[in-house]
C-alpha cells in the first residue's frame, strides 16, 4: 500500500531546477515540508515562496556540497528547524561530457567527482545517524543510466554515477534492517538544465542520440515521489533502457560496437568545443 508523505520533512538537494525543483512541487503537494537546497540561493527563495502562496510548507537553505562544512550547516539548520529527517533526496549533480583527454582536471573532472558521488556519500553521512536514531527514513540516490551503461565522452560521469549505485546498494544493505529505505533511481537523457553545463559535447551530435527520446522532468519528478510512498530498490525509466542495460550486461561486444562504429570511429566528426 501507497505511503502517506504528508508532514514528512523532505530534504531535496539540486532544488533550485529540474528534477529537484519539480520534486520539491510535488513533495509539496503531498503535504510535505520541503527543504529546497543548492547553491543558488535567489531561486530557492523563489521557489519556496510559489511553494508557500500555493498553501505548502517549504524552506530555502543555500549549500554547495562540493563542501563538506556546507552540508553539516546544511543538515544542522534542517535539524534545528524540524528536528528531524524523514525523507533525503540526494539529487545535486551535473554532467561534463568529452573525449576524455580534452577534460580540464579541476573543472571537469575534481568537480564532478565532488558534486556528484562525494556531494552524494557526505549529504548522507551527516544525515544517517539521525535517520538511525529515530530507526525510520527514506533515502534517494540521483543516479542514471550512465551509472549502468559507460559511454565514450562519459568518463567522469559514468564514474560518478556508477559509484553512487555501488554506493546506494551497499548502503541500503547496511541500513533496511534498521527501518531505513534506500533507494537509487535511474534515469535516461530529460529536458532540464543539465544540458546546458555539459559543454558541446559529441554525443549530442550522434546519430545513436536520435534513437533515444528526452523525458520532462515532469516524468522524473513523479517516479520520485512515488518512489518516496513506495520505497523499491531502484528505479530505471524508461522501461526499454532495462533492456539496454541487460544487453549490456550480457552482450557488451555488441554495445562497445554500437558505441565504437557510431560515435568513437567518427570522433573527427564529433568534436566537442573543448
Ligand atoms: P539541472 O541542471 O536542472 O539541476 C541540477 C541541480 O543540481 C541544480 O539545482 C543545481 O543547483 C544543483 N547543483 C549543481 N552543482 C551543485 C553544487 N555544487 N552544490 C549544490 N547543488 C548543486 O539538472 P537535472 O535536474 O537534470 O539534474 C539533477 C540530477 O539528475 C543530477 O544529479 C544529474 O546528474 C541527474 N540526471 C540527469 C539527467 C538528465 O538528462 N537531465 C539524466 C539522469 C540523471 P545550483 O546550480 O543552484 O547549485
């Protein structure tokens, strides 16, 4: 049966667009109280004002979770606030995507590492123990598909994004028995921000790119929060890149070649900007 979210305090990092910001509509409207952080703060306040005249509870908090000090203030003011977490949505994150060669190290790739495995695995660590003590909670890794199928020019991200599926298995293995869900989710390419901090990168030029539609961040949202009212194991949309994934799994010759004749052996075709 469909868990009840109204009063959860809901924790939504990479609040201030995509899917976080729609997540954080939507937890709202459920009758959660919404805590809506990243870093840039006007849009936050924003949000959670439009959040607010719509009848909603929800609170702006700014962090960069590339920075572990920002997050335990982040937590604290949560914890000072409501004095609890209910429901953690790890979602910040962005994507650099290139031959890898031409990656700058700081930006491209020591941020990327940072934001969006160690922004993951820190914002939890400073919320768990919480989550321990009153033995309930929900926590939802941002994940991707890149975190089950590596693609040229995802190096980085694929590393990322791997890592937080390793990271969210083990940890759901570590913390069910306590009344604790973990949950990873999974999504293919959707019309957000995130297309604009990629950089102009090759895969957008691909032909293999046509075959794969973009879902609205809409759609992502909604899979979240039926995630939160009922925790699975994880959650991968849409359907048919399960069977890419599987492929994968069991055919990778035949993936590296899909991969290699339609992008990498075209690569003069394919530069990025860098
Ligand atoms: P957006 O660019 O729209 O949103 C990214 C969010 O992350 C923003 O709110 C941004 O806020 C926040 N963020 C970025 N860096 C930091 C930081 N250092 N500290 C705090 N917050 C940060 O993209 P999406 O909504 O698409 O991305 C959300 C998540 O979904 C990411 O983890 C992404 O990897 C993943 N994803 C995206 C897919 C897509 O195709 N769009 C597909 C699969 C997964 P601010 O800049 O204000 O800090």
């Amino acid at each position: 049966m469909a868990e009840s979210l109204k009063g959860k305090v809901v924790l939504i990092t990479g609040a201030s667009s995509g899917f976080g910001m729609d997540a954080a509509w939507l937890f709202a409207r459920e009758g959660c109280k919404v805590v809506l952080a990243a870093r840039r703060i006007e849009r936050l306040q924003a949000l959670a004002a439009g959040i607010q005249k719509e009848g909603g509870e929800a609170f702006a908090v700014p962090v960069d979770v590339a920075d572990r000090q920002e997050i335990q203030l982040m937590v604290d003011t949560v914890l000072d606030l409501y004095g609890h977490i209910d429901i953690l949505f790890n979602n910040a994150g962005f994507g650099r995507l290139a031959w890898h060669e031409n990656l700058d190290a700081e930006r491209d790739i020591e941020t990327q590492l940072n934001v969006n495995l160690h922004g993951v695995i820190h914002v939890t660590h400073a919320v768990l123990p919480g989550m321990l003590k009153q033995r309930s909670g929900h926590i939802i890794n941002m994940s991707s598909v890149a975190g089950w199928i590596a693609a040229p020019t995802y190096t980085i991200y694929a590393a990322t994004k791997f890592g937080v599926r390793g990271f969210t298995d083990a940890l759901r293995r570590e913390c069910e028995p306590f009344g604790i869900d973990v949950s990873g989710i999974y999504p293919g390419p959707a019309k957000t921000e995130f297309g604009q901090h990629t950089g102009d990168h090759p895969m957008r030029k691909s032909v293999l790119r046509r075959y794969f539609r973009s879902m609205s961040s809409d759609e992502v949202a909604e899979r979240v929060v039926e995630l939160a009212k009922r925790p699975r194991r994880a959650v991968i949309m849409p359907w048919y890149y399960r069977v890419a994934i599987w492929a994968d799994w069991h055919m990778p010759w035949l993936v590296d070649w899909i991969t290699e004749s339609f992008l990498t052996k075209r690569r003069n075709s394919y530069k990025d900007s860098r």
